[in-house]
C-alpha cells in the first residue's frame, strides 16, 4: 500500500475518506485500490460516533470498492454495515 505521509494526506479532499467524525478527524482513507482494500480490513478497528455515521461510511467504502475493482464478499463487516 502506498503510504501516505502527513503532507499527502492533509491534500485529500474530505471526499477522499470514508468517514469523517465530529471534530473533523478523517478516517479511513479510500483514494486509491490499497487504501480501499485496507479500509476494508480496518473496518471492524474504527469507532464511529453513530450507527448511520457506520452505515455511511460502510456504503462510501463499497462505492469505492467498485470504482477500483475490488471485490468485498457478502459476508464480509463492511457490506453487512452498509445494507444494517
């Protein structure tokens, strides 16, 4: 995966993240197939503030996930938040 620095991740555009919490903390960043594919795995490690701030940030990742080819399985934590 490609390894965004600091300066890198401070130039993505909110878009560019699945989930962004209350006091403006972006997370899991889905810019690119790596950081999708490991949006997907780091999935179930993230604290959301609400159940729809989950579902949201499930359906954003799937989104994504299609855009870049990747394929997530039915059963898979992030496909079961986004259809919760």
């Amino acid at each position: 995966m490609a390894e965004l620095d600091t300066k890198d991740r401070d130039r993505l555009q909110d878009r560019s993240f699945a989930y962004i919490d209350k006091g403006g903390d972006r997370h899991l960043p889905i810019n690119d197939e790596s950081h999708v594919r490991n949006a997907i795995s780091r999935f179930s490690q993230t604290d959301f503030e609400s159940s729809s701030a989950k579902k949201a940030a499930a359906s954003k990742i799937l989104a994504a996930a299609r855009r870049y080819g990747v394929d997530v399985e039915d059963d898979d934590e992030v496909t079961r938040a986004a259809h919760a």
